[in-house]
C-alpha cells in the first residue's frame, strides 16, 4: 500500500479543491493530443482534430477533458485505495479502449503542464513532488489491468 504524508494529502486534496475542472480538464487533453498526435487515434469519434484550433474547440474534447477530471477525483477521494478504485476503469481502457498504458503518462505529463502554469510560483518543488507521486499511483493504478 502507498503511504501517504499528511503534506502530500493537504497539498493533492487541496489543489483538487481550487482546480477549474472546465478549464483545467480540457487544456490538459488538448496538449496531449497536440504534443502526442497519435494519441489522436483514441479519438476517432470526436470528430474534426486536424489542427491544434479544431482541437481546442472540439466540444468532444472539451466534455472528454472534464470527465478525465472527474475520474481523478476519485482518487482523490480514495487515495489509500487508488488501485482498486481504478480496477473497472482500467479494464476499460486495456480491454474495450485498447489504450497503450504508455499514453497514460503523456497525459499525466500534461496534466501536471497545465497545473503548473495555473499556479505559478505555488507549484513548488515540494508541491510537485507531491503532484507527480500521486499521478505515478494513478497511472500505475490504471496501468493494473494490463496483461
Ligand atoms: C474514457 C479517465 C487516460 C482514452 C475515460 C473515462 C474516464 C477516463 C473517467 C470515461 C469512462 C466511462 O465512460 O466509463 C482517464 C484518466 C486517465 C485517462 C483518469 C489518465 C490520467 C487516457 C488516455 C487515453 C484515454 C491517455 C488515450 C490516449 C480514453 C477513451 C475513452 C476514455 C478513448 C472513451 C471516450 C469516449 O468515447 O467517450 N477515461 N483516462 N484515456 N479514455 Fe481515458
């Protein structure tokens, strides 16, 4: 089991706590898409992603990127249990999604991107470290399912 300090459960729940989702979610999936182009191929039914504006703009990617979102949350609120909180969602994204486990730190990576800009200067060193621990949990838990 992870174990948690209790600076690392007040810096994630808090940081939670002040993220726009509407804004947060979708930036960090349109950096994915646009630094990580093949993670395109996931998102065949969105619609139009043929240039970073359309992706920007795509409402598909924008609802998708709050959803991410809200999946995170969960672990928030789970974070002595991530593991068997994301059971279900990564047999989804291995069995029925066939998502290479690799794109899930892409995504991870982005999502810290755009949390960093956001806060500025708060985004401190302890705070990262903090950060990137729990989105490692996250991925590792996500990546679970995968045989
Ligand atoms: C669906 C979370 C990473 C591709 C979902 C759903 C959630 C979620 C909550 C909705 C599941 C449902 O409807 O039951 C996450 C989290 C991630 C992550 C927390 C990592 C931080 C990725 C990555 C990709 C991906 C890296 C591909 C590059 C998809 C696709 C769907 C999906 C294609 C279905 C979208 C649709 O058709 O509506 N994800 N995901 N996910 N995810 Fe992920």
């Amino acid at each position: 089991m992870v174990e948690w300090t209790d600076f690392e459960r007040t810096t994630i729940s808090s940081i939670f706590a002040s993220l726009d989702y509407n804004d947060v979610g979708p930036k960090a999936l349109c950096r994915c898409l646009i630094v990580y182009p093949w993670t395109q191929r996931y998102f065949a039914s969105f619609g139009n992603l043929y240039n970073p504006e359309a992706i920007k703009t795509n409402p598909n990617v924008v609802a998708h990127g709050v959803k991410v979102l809200h999946g995170l949350d969960r672990a928030v609120k789970n974070m002595d249990n991530i593991k068997a909180t994301y059971a279900e969602l990564s047999v989804k994204h291995s069995e029925q999604l066939h998502v290479d486990p690799d794109n899930f730190r892409l995504l991870a990576d982005c999502l810290s991107i755009t949390v960093a800009a956001k806060m500025g200067s708060a985004f401190t060193p302890a705070v990262q470290a903090a950060w990137q621990k729990f989105l490692a949990v996250v991925v590792a838990a996500l990546s679970k399912q995968y045989h």
